[in-house]
C-alpha cells in the first residue's frame, strides 16, 4: 500500500482522469491499462487457486484491483490524521487478505 501511494503521482493522475472524461482515447488507454493490471492480478490467483472456479477467480480480480484503488485514492485525495491513514492501510490490507483467503480454496 505504501509503494503504491508513495508512487503516485497525484497531479498526473487527476489529469488523465478528467482527460479519460473528455477525450475517448485516453479513456480506451486507461482502460487497457488497468485491464492488464486485473488480468496479472488473474494470473497471480490462477497460479494459487486449487479448485476454484475460472469464473471467480476473473471476478475476484476485478473486485481487489477496485478495492485496492478505492484504498489508495482514499489515502491520497482525502483528509486524515496519521494514525487515520495508518487504520485504513491495516484493516484494507486485512480485508483484501480476507477476502482472498475466503474465495481461493
């Protein structure tokens, strides 16, 4: 959580968010891109799912690489204390990993 806040570049972010609104191929090249990170994401649980279905294995991807963003947005663009910051890194971390250990069998 920390490499990828700590990597963010806050700026450029909200640039190509409002440019992914205005202009269609920006909006295709995010798109692409964040749908490579979810397909890496698939291949990392594919590799450690014993037998869990293909088709959850493609929706749990998606569904951790939106609560991941949610969590790294929440750090960066939103007021908090330190110790604020801190709670949400923990208890996100500890959900993603709940929700992991939940559904790959």
């Amino acid at each position: 959580m920390d490499q990828l806040t700590d990597a963010e570049d806050k700026e450029f972010h909200l640039q190509i968010e409002m440019l992914s609104f205005v202009v269609p191929k920006v909006f295709d090249l995010r798109k692409k891109h964040n749908d490579q990170i979810v397909s890496l994401i698939y291949e990392y649980f594919l590799y450690y799912a014993n037998n869990t279905d293909v088709h959850e294995i493609r929706l749990l991807s998606t569904i951790i690489f939106d609560y991941i963003s949610a969590l790294v947005d929440e750090l960066l663009y939103n007021k908090h204390l330190p110790s604020e910051k801190e709670d949400i890194k923990r208890y996100g971390i500890d959900s993603i990993y709940t929700i992991i250990k939940t559904h790959l069998n």
